[in-house]
C-alpha cells in the first residue's frame, strides 16, 4: 500500500488496534501528522475558529439575506502550509488520486453529522477551469460517500474569485441556475470554505427553489 | 538558415501541448504537415503501464480520473472510456495522461551554427587535466563513451574546456547533466563567462530559462525528460550520485536524449560498482585522475572513536572529543563544516552550538551557503547535501555520526573531498567521528591512500 499525497509505501505495522480495523490506509503517518484537524472553539454555524459563538462572518449573512440559507457548515482540516501545497498539488498539478487520502476523514464527519436522506451537491466548476483540470475536485471530493449526488446546478459565467475584494465577493452575482427541481435536503460539498460566499450562494438558489434544509461539508476551513 | 521557424524551439524536445505553448491554429495546422507527431504518454502492454515522459513502471506511479462525471455530462460528449489513467511520478512537470500526449518535433531539423572561437578561456591545464582533455577529445570524434574517474578537486570543469571548444567548432549540441540544482548554479555562470560566444541555457526546477537549440545545455538530471534525440555529445556529472544511481527511469531518460550517435561522458570521483566492472572489463574506456590541480595529496580522514556516541547525540550532549576538535578550530581560526546524519541532530546541535545549520528542506539554503562562502559565518551544519558540487575554499570537515548510514563510501570520499581545496591551503583537517568501524569507514580511507599513492607513482614519472 502507499500513500496517496507522498506516493511512500506505506508499512503494515500489526498492533492490536489495526489488527481489527480493515479499513484501507490511504496515508502514511508522516503526511497524516502534518494535516491539523479543525478543532474548537470554532463559531457554531461555520466552524471558523473563534472565541465567539456566532461569528462576525455568519453575522454579516444573516443581515445581508435576512435568513442565512446555508444552515451549517462542517469542516475536517484547517488550510496549514502542508494542506495548501497539497491543494496545489491536486488541484493545479491535477493529482486527482489524492482525493483518496481523504475518504476515511470525509465518510466519518458525513456520518456524524448529516442525515442519511441527504443529496449531494458538488460545486460545478466554471467551465475553463474544469478543461484544464479534467475534474471538478468538489465532485472527487463528494465521491467518496456513498450517496446519490445532485446533478441540477450548473454555473453561469466565469467569474475569477481571487481577483476580487472581500466585499466584492459577498456582493457579487450569484453565478448558479437550478436545471431541475431541488431536493428537500441538501448537503453542499466543496473543497476550502472561506468567506463562504460560494456555499451561500447556491444554499440561496436551493432554498428559494423549496429545499428545506441546506449545508455543507468542506475539507478545509481556512 | 532555418528551415521553419518553430523547428529551433522544438527540435529534439519532447512536450506538452501546454509546453508547446502554440495558438490553436499554428498547433494544428504543424500537427496536420506532420511536423509535430504525437506520442502517447502512457504505453500499455499486457504486463505494465510505462510512462513515456519519466518511464516509471510502478503501478503506485499511475492515478486514475474518471470521466463519467455530473459535470462532465453537463460538458463533454459521452467519454468512451470509464477513466483515464495518468502519471503520478512526473506530475510536477504538468500532467501527462492517456488523454495528454506528448509532442515531438518531426520537421525540419534546425542545424547549429559553428562557432569559430567558442572561448577566450587562456588557463593552463596540468599534465593530468590534459590527458583527460584528450581523452574526452577523442572519444567526441569517434562518438564513443569514456569514464574520467576524477578525485575531488581534480579541476574537472577545465578539463572539459578542450572537449567543449572541438564540440562548438563542430556544431555539435551539448548537454552536461548533473543531479543537482546546485551544481548548475555553480557551475552555469562559469561557463558563461569562458564561453561568451556560446548561446547556453541553465535548466533546473525554478528556472525560467529556454532553450532554443542551444549549444549548450547544463541541466538537472530531471531536464533530460523533456528531450528526445537532441545532444551530440552528453555529459553526465557525478554519475554516482543519488538520483541518478537510485532512479533507473533517470539512465533511460539520458539514452533517449541523446542523438543516435553520440558521444557519453561520464563524471566521478567514486563510481560505482557497475561501471567499476565495466571498466575494468574494457569495456567502457576510463581515464584515472588521482591528482589534485593543486598537486597537493588528499587529506587523509582522521578516525575518531567516540563510545556511545549516538546515546550523547540523542540526548543531546556532545562528547568531549568533539568539543575539543571544535575549540581546536576556532583557537586556530580555522572555518568548519560538520556533517550530521540527521535533520534532527542539526536542528539540536545547532541550538547547542549556536552554529546555523542547513538541510535539503531549508528554505533559505541559497543564502545559507552563500553566508557561509562569504566567511560571514565561521562554522555551518549539514546533512548529506553539501557533500558534493558545491565547495568551499579552505575548510576543515568533520563527520560527527560517521558510522550511520546515510554516509556510504561515496558519502564519506565525497565529504573527505571537501577540505583542502585551495592551492594556498592544500591541508584542511578531516576527522570521521564514530562508534562503529564501518566498512564504509575503512574503504574511505582506503580510498584516500590508494589515490594519493597513485598521485604519487605519477609525479614521479612526470618529473
Ligand atoms: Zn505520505
Ligand atoms: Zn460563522
Ligand atoms: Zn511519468
């Protein structure tokens, strides 16, 4: 076996814990010591760490919507030096295999904390973006649950997100059209959570079409 | 002189269509003259998968992405296949994949100006660095292969001096490889200055140099995977050396480069058993330089016991053998380096030290190493990576952990090859301090007397 992000193989050490545990391992100890967890306190809606228990961000949705669409978020990973090289490694060299090391991690936090009735919806890509690539890495990403994913969003336009200002990103646009009715629970997969505004955005879409609950899950929380 | 205008950017290189760098129109229209050919990246035979950029077989080097996707339906007509299979091992070099070939150059070849006076270099060889300038002459005329088999300090960059002038004065393309990015930014602005005349490009990871049919190309080992059928004459420096010895996709990747005939030069201080036997089966010709340009003898590695001395340097203490070779240095002012075994022992005994240290991950190593020749630090700790290329001139070394085994014969003759550079100091100290004689240890040494013995016998025939 080797390791998804450093390719090392991966030595099967027999205690008395992995003797019982049959689960395929995907990361070497060395690369699984360098992810950080996202750990509290975080802000109970977003999971920004912060002293807080709402936080200035969260605070800023609920006045700019009124009601926030997206209900929470759930994040696994903060986005440290290790995490953003190995971001850059499958989403701009596009090492999609790397999506693996994350499936045991995705599958537990899915399980802990959305429903099972829930749909997935993975972010689209805009389309040059996707060419490049060859994958959306938020559908990689919502691959490794065993879920139906939903398929009805599709993005306009191509806007370039880190060209912009905070403020422009909140206020920009939505760039996401519904081509078929939403389900009635929704959980939201992407890869990094940031401002948020992207998962709000299509949380607004998918509630303004009927869904009653909306999420998400991301990998990382930066 | 050209006979179209891309063939000088793409004769003997092999890329992406993204390296290529062509509008969509220019890139289809040479792919429809036959000018560019594709080749698929990934090779499948009943047994392997190979790659055709870095040619790893490994099944963990090969990743898979599927293609039946939400939003590839939503984009992309119905994919035929399931995935497409690409390579993980060179993905740093942008992806290559059953669905990304590779391009090479089939139009007309774009021939090298010759260049009358490729050098204003006016140095003086030694009566040894002639002989293997001779040597590497010959072997460039009759395209064949030799090993120059050089100690640390020999001269080798001069010596190559005589070998490149015939090439340039031929037209011929060249390339010099070595392992480390290092060497190539010692060894490039060098080269530059002797040989002005001479259009070179310097290629390693970072570097935002092209080359567009240079004479000469001095490059990482890693460069070589971008060519196919390119150099006239291929020089490989240190051939020993990790990675080149560890990575057998490396030796496949300098075969490819080259022309079919060609000639292949090969750089060590301490071959390696296969070329060793290779040698001395007369089949690949070998020229032995024993000698220092300075004519000064190796320093011979002192050998220090020091009991239980991996327990001190886990706890973090320092034996009173070695803090007494430390204060000997700084009482006669005398500059050092100390070779440590490990990240973590560099880390400990600097802070104990309050000497700086350097390892392959230090982001900052440039600097650290140019501080350090400046003489504006005194001392500075390292791991393995400044065993070789890059030099000091005039240090004392010592190997604090000799006996682990990160520090192979190679390692330690390389390390030993440090000291004593200079013509106006030819003696630096080197002192091996260990627990355990290893074998690596002995034959070090043995290395040492063997060639300052064969230094000698020469001598005394020249004079
Ligand atoms: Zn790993
Ligand atoms: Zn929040
Ligand atoms: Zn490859």
């Amino acid at each position: 076996m080797h390791c998804k992000i450093c390719l090392q193989s991966i030595e099967k050490d027999t205690t008395w814990s992995t003797l019982f545990d049959f689960r395929e391992r995907t990361l070497c100890s060395s690369c699984d010591e360098q992810l950080e967890k996202n750990q509290g306190p975080t802000c109970k809606k977003c999971m920004k760490r912060t002293e807080e228990k709402l936080c200035s961000d969260c605070m800023f949705w609920e006045q700019h919507f009124q009601e926030d669409p997206l209900d929470r978020n759930v994040s696994i990973y903060t986005y440290n030096e290790f995490m953003k090289e190995t971001m850059a490694r499958f989403k701009y060299r596009g090492d999609y295999e790397i999506v693996h090391a994350w499936k045991d991690p995705f599958q537990r936090a899915f399980n802990k904390y959305f429903p099972k009735e829930s749909q997935l919806l993975p972010i689209p890509l805009a389309e040059s973006r996707f060419s490049e690539r060859g994958f959306n890495q938020a559908e990689a990403l919502a691959r490794l649950l065993e879920q139906p994913l939903f398929a009805g969003m599709i993005r306009t336009g191509q806007e370039k997100q880190s060209k912009k200002s905070k403020w422009e990103r909140l206020t920009a646009d939505n760039p996401f059209k519904l081509t078929e009715t939403s389900p009635e629970t929704i959980v939201i997969i992407d890869d990094i959570f940031t401002t948020g505004s992207t998962v709000r955005f299509a949380a607004q879409v998918l509630k303004d079409a009927g869904a009653k609950s909306v999420s998400s899950l991301t990998l990382i929380r930066s | 002189m050209n006979a179209n205008p891309w063939s000088p950017r793409f004769s003997g290189k092999r890329l992406l269509k993204n390296e290529l760098n062509l509008s969509e129109s220019v890139f289809q229209g040479l792919l429809t003259k036959g000018y560019l050919i594709e080749i698929p990246s990934i090779k499948e035979t009943l047994f392997y998968l190979e790659c055709q950029r870095c040619h790893t077989r490994k099944p963990s080097h090969f990743g898979k992405i599927p293609t039946k996707t939400i939003q590839s339906f939503s984009y992309q007509n119905r994919p035929a296949t399931n995935s497409i299979t690409y390579c993980r091992n060179c993905i740093q070099m942008g992806r290559v994949s059953t669905n990304e070939p590779l391009y090479e150059w089939n139009g007309p070849i774009a021939n090298l100006p010759k260049v009358k006076q490729p050098s204003i270099w006016r140095g003086e060889l030694t009566a040894l660095q002639s002989k293997a300038a001779d040597a590497m002459v010959e072997a460039i005329r009759n395209q064949s292969k030799i090993l120059i088999h050089a100690v640390c300090g020999a001269g080798k960059t001069e010596m190559l001096y005589r070998g490149l002038w015939i090439a340039f004065r031929n037209g011929f393309r060249v390339c010099i490889a070595t392992p480390r990015a290092d060497v190539v930014r010692e060894l490039a602005p060098r080269l530059r200055r002797d040989f002005p005349s001479i259009e070179m490009a310097a290629l390693y990871g970072g570097t935002q140099e092209t080359d567009i049919n240079a004479h000469l190309v001095v490059a990482t080992t890693h460069q070589l995977l971008r060519y196919s059928k390119s150099f006239d004459v291929m020089i490989v420096d240190e051939v020993d050396a990790f990675p080149y010895h560890h990575d057998k996709s490396l030796p496949k990747a300098v075969a490819r480069s080259v022309k079919e005939s060609h000639a292949l030069i090969y750089l060590t201080a301490t071959p390696r058993l296969d070329l060793k036997i290779a040698s001395r089966l007369k089949q690949l010709q070998t020229i032995s330089i024993p000698l220092r340009y300075h004519g000064h003898p190796l320093p011979l590695p002192k050998l220090s016991q020091v009991f239980k001395l991996h327990q001190h340097l886990q706890q973090g203490t320092l034996p009173k053998k070695i803090t007494h070779w430390i204060d000997q240095r700084k009482a006669a002012q005398r500059r050092f380096l100390l070779f440590v075994p490990t990240i973590e022992t560099a880390q400990s005994l600097s802070k104990k030290l309050d000497i700086p240290y350097v390892h392959s991950e230090s982001s900052n190593r440039e600097e650290l190493i140019h501080h350090f020749r400046n003489q504006q630090y005194e001392a500075l700790i390292t791991t393995t990576i400044l065993e070789r290329g890059v030099t000091f001139p005039s240090i004392d070394v010592a190997v604090i952990g000799a006996d682990h085994d990160v520090f192979d014969e190679a390692a330690l003759v390389q390390i030993a090859g440090r000291a004593g550079r200079s013509a106006d100091d030819p003696d630096g100290d080197v002192t091996f301090f260990y627990n355990v004689k290893t074998k690596a240890i002995v034959k070090a040494r043995q290395y040492t007397e063997l060639k300052n013995l064969e230094g000698k016998k020469f001598k005394k025939e020249f004079n």
